[in-house]
C-alpha cells in the first residue's frame, strides 16, 4: 500500500500533493488539501509572539507576559509586552541619568488631591522596595519657592511618575503646578503615567497627548505589583 509523503515532503504545493503516491487520485479534492494546510504539518510558529515582543525575554506560563530585558537575574516582575515596549525607552534614559550626581530614582508628579493618600500610598509602596522618591510633601521646605523646588526635583531624578486619577483629571483642564510639571515630562523620554481609578480613555478626554503614552494601571495590577515593576525597571 503506498504511504502518504505529507510528513516529509509536505502538501504545501500543488506538485507535492500531485507526486505523493498515496493521495494523488484523491488530488483536486479541496477538503483533502486543505486539510494538509490545516492540520499538524502545516507551518506553524515556533514561540509564542508574546515571547519576543517589545523585548521581553521568557513568558510566564499561559499568562502572556514577559520578563524585560534589563530585569536582574532572579527577578520575577513579569510584563505584558505593551508594558516592556512603552518602558523600553525610559529604561534608557534611566541608564543614562544614571551616572549623574544627587539623583533621585524617581520624581512623582500629582494632583494637590491625592498627596495625603493615593501619592501617600505609591510613595511608602517605593520607598519600601528601595526607590528614592521626589515627593512634593517630603521634600519641599517650608518657605521655600513651591515651583523652584519642583524645577530642581525634575531636574535631579532619573524618570517622572504621573500619577493619573479621577482628582488630576479634573485639575488638568484648569491648569496648575500639576500642569508645569506634566508639560516638563512630556518633553522627555522620562514619563511614566500610573493610572489609578480611572482609564486611559477617561485621560484621552482630557490630555490626548499624555494618553498616548502607555504606562501602567491598577486596573491590571496592583498598587503593590505597579511598585514592583518601577522599582524593577530604575534598579542599577
């Protein structure tokens, strides 16, 4: 009885399924054809395209997300690759500014609303996983220019965290202290916004320009797990 070629040679073309000793009467018969194309000899890719997106280097089983390329070794803060790749080139500048004097980690930038709680809270989360941290209510004296102190802030940290909630929403479109900052970490490769409360179709609304920078969001993760990653990400 004459074997089928398909395991070796394939059924990809029209001669190969024509030249295969076993199934050339039968060749014509779309449903038979299409069934080589369909079936476990077809092309198929070998990894996932989670596994290699935006420079991620391993996937966590099933979950589609991905171990960043700058993560230490051992680490297990896992990404999705929209993640990796908006954070890609923050990681960069991070490395960059790494090497000058007096820098913070970060520069976290909020709404007047959120310094007691929200902003409060990401900070404790920061400082505990070992993040320096610029924030307005631990480092501007008493007395001193509000808007000198935040000029020198963003000028002495590695990257700005925006961290976007329903009380910055509602303060963007009047303008403020919030404002000047936002617009000074938009002109850089700095900004990380942290979506907290709200979306990014809430932020379209009202800063489409800050919208189209992807960051991270309590709505796929945690405060705690939103932490993890930063602190992953500006680690020397």
């Amino acid at each position: 009885m004459a074997r089928c070629t398909a395991p070796v040679a394939g059924h990809r073309s029209a001669s190969a399924a024509a030249n295969c000793p076993a199934c050339r009467g039968r060749y014509g018969r779309s449903s038979d054809y299409s069934s080589y194309s369909s079936g476990p000899y077809s092309s198929r890719p070998y990894y996932s395209s989670s596994g290699g997106s935006g420079g991620g280097s391993s996937s966590s089983s099933g979950s589609g997300r991905v171990r960043a390329k700058w993560s230490r070794a051992g680490s297990t803060v896992l990404y999705t690759p929209v993640e990796v790749k908006a954070l890609t080139p923050i990681r960069e500048t991070a490395e960059k500014r790494a090497e000058l004097p007096d820098l913070r980690d970060v520069f976290l930038c909020h709404a007047w609303a959120d310094r007691l709680e929200d902003a409060t809270e990401l900070y404790n989360l920061l400082k505990a996983r070992g993040v320096s941290v610029w924030f307005s209510e631990k480092d501007i004296p008493l007395g001193s220019s509000f808007l000198r102190e935040i000029d020198k802030g963003l000028a002495k940290s590695r990257i700005g965290l925006v961290l976007v909630t329903p009380a910055l929403l509602d303060r963007l479109p009047t303008g403020g202290v919030a404002d000047r900052e936002l617009s000074a970490l938009l002109a850089t490769d700095q900004l990380v916004p942290i979506i907290h409360n709200t979306t990014y179709d809430a932020l379209r609304n009202v800063s489409p320009l800050l919208a189209s920078r992807n960051g991270l969001s309590t709505g796929e993760d945690t405060f705690a797990v939103v932490a993890d990653k930063l602190a992953d990400l500006i680690a020397t």
